[in-house]
C-alpha cells in the first residue's frame, strides 16, 4: 500500500518521504541492527522465528516498494480515472485494479525476500541462540567441531537438502515471475 500511495497518490510531503524511504536502503543492515534487536527484545521475539519472518512477510525492505513503485508506474493511469467514475475510491482503486496487476511485482518481490531470508545467516545467529530453535544454515556451522573439521560428505548433502525449499518456492513461482517480466517488456 506504500507503493500504491507514492506512485498513484498525490499528497502533502510525497517527495521527502519518497527519499527517506529511499535512504533507507542506503542504509547498511549493521547500523540498525541494535535498534532492531532491543525492540525485538521488548515484543518478545528473540530466540524465536519472528524476527525472522514477520520483517520479511510484510516486506519491510525499501527496496521491495521501490520496486513496487516502479511497477505501479507503469500501470496505465486511465485504469484508475475509469475506475474512479465508475464510484471507486483510492482503496478500491487499489483492491479492485492496482493489486491485481500487480500480482507479477508483488510475487518477485516474495521471492526475493524469501530468498534473502533463507540465506541471511548473520540475523540467525543473532536472534536465535536455543540449539533446537537452529535453522538450517545455523545447523550446518553447528556439524563442524571445535577444530573446524568435519565430515564433508555429510555436510555436503546437508547443504543439497537445504536448497531444496528454495529451488521448490521458486519453481512454483517462476509462471508468474516469467508473466512479469513479459508485461513489463510489453509496456510502453
């Protein structure tokens, strides 16, 4: 719905807001790492999967509504006036033309932050420190011993089986992904 506000909407302070959600990725992950650990720390979310996976549901990244403004932009805006004397109003804009089209955007966009997820280790290590809470990747640094030696061929089928949920996400994603970026080359 950010997306939606800074691409279709007209409203007072669009610009600056627009460049502080932009500076928000130029920002590294380490400077807000603290800040996100103590109020991670007050929810009660630390030693859980929820830091982990609630930011990356909603998509909290900058980039992600970057990318979605970039894709609504391209959305014809006679869409919207025909929708509007029709008697819709911005939300059923939204609900009714905007997020349908959009389904393209928003599933490359779930990939990506699944994708991320899965791989960032350092956030694993930092929000979970129960053994039986470990994800994957946790459980691999985990298999080598104190003197950094390990059975490879062990960890070597570990490391197969845990791209086995990202190759299957994206498989069944890749129709609409593959949609996307078809309409998005069709446009102009």
């Amino acid at each position: 719905m950010a997306a939606y506000a800074f691409a279709r909407l007209d409203f007072d302070l669009k610009a600056p807001f627009f460049a502080i959600m932009f500076g928000t990725m130029m920002l590294p992950f380490h400077v807000t790492l603290i800040p996100r650990y103590i109020i991670f720390y007050r929810l009660g979310w630390v030693d859980s999967y929820l830091p982990l996976t609630v930011p990356a549901f909603f998509a909290v990244n900058g980039f992600f509504i970057f990318l979605m403004v970039q894709f609504m932009r391209g959305i014809p805006v006679e869409l919207d006036h025909a929708a509007k004397v029709d008697g819709c109003g911005p939300i059923q804009v939204y609900l009714r033309i905007i997020l349908p089209l959009s389904m393209p955007a928003l599933v490359t966009a779930a990939i990506f932050s699944f994708i991320w997820t899965w791989n960032d280790f350092f956030s694993q290590l930092i929000y979970i420190s129960n053994p039986r809470l470990y994800t994957i990747a946790l459980g691999l640094r985990a298999f080598q011993d104190a003197t950094s030696a390990s059975a490879f061929g062990q960890m070597f089928a570990m490391s197969i089986l845990s791209l086995v949920p990202i190759f299957i996400f994206f498989v069944s994603a890749q129709k609409l992904l593959i949609e996307g970026i078809t309409t998005t080359g069709m446009k102009g």
